[in-house]
C-alpha cells in the first residue's frame, strides 16, 4: 500500500500542474463592442482630418487668389481709367476684358466648390458639428461673385477676406474639438 501510495505521489509531481489543474478550455473572445468603438473613433477621427484638409486646401486657394486679385485689380482700374480718357489701345482693351473674365470665372469656381464643401459637411455627420459656423462661406463668396460682375474687384477682395477669415474660424475649431 505504502508502494502505491509513493507512486501516486511520484506520479503527480511528474505530471505537469497545468494537465491536471485545468477544467475547462479558455478562450479569449474578442470584445466586438471595443473594437467596434475603436473603428467608429478612428472613423470620425479620419472623417475629421479630411474635412479640415479641405476647408485648408479652400484657404490656401483663396489666400493665393486674393493675393493675385490685388494686382490684377490695380491693372484692371488702370486700364479703364485709361479707357475713359480713351488713352487705352484696342489690345490693352481686348485684354482687360479677358483679365476681368478670368476673375469672375475664378471666383465663380471658388463659389462652386464652397458650396460644395458646405453641403458635405451638413450632409456627414462626423462634419455636421461644424457646419453651424461653415454655413454662410458660399454666401459670401456668392456675394463676391456678384461685386466681380459689377466691376467691383476691390470690394471683391475684400468680401473673399472675410470668407477666409470664416474658412479659418471652422478649421480653429476643428483643431480645438478633435
């Protein structure tokens, strides 16, 4: 007995711990809400970053053009003065006009894509918190667009400043609430 007894002993310090301690088998499950979460953050996070890159990349447009508009616009209040004293050639004439086409034309475009811009953020929900101080930037480049029609480059200018100002304003905000 005392044999069967030592065996048995021996027996259980040979086998490993883990064979014998273990009932039952487990498993790790995924958590589906974790990663789920996780998705949907990374989601609204990527849904965020190319919302401002694209109110960004409408600054920098915009920026650039008003800082051309400044020039073309000097060029372009030369010329008709010179037309008035009827000074100007039929070349510098035929030119002006083109010039003045061009930018009405571009800020025609900015208008389009502004409007654009503003009807994806109301249209996405991870945008729309920022659609509230967005709302109003095509208006305003729409305004714009109706002082160019008007000969009115100067002023023009000056209302594309504002839209850049408001462009700037959402993407403040975006950066701040990410």
């Amino acid at each position: 007995m005392k044999l069967i007894a030592i065996a048995v002993l021996t027996a259980s310090f040979i086998v490993p711990s883990s064979v014998l301690g273990q009932t039952r088998n487990r498993s790790t499950k995924p958590k589906s809400s974790t990663s789920s979460a996780a998705s949907a953050a990374q989601k609204t996070a990527q849904v965020r970053t190319a919302g401002a890159t694209r109110v960004a990349d409408q600054i920098k447009l915009l920026t650039k053009f008003v800082y051309l508009l400044g020039g073309v616009s000097s060029g372009i209040a030369q010329v008709d003065e010179a037309v008035r004293r009827k000074e100007a050639s039929p070349e510098m004439v035929q030119k002006n006009q083109q010039s003045k086409v061009t930018v009405k034309t571009s800020i025609q475009g900015f208008r389009e894509g502004l409007d654009k811009l503003e009807i994806d953020f109301r249209a996405t929900p991870e945008l729309q918190p920022y659609y509230i101080k967005l709302a109003g930037v095509a208006a305003g480049a729409a305004t714009a667009e109706e002082q160019a029609a008007a000969n009115q480059f100067d002023a023009s200018g000056r209302t594309l400043l504002n839209v850049i100002n408001r462009l700037t304003d959402v993407l403040l905000l975006m950066r701040t609430t990410a």
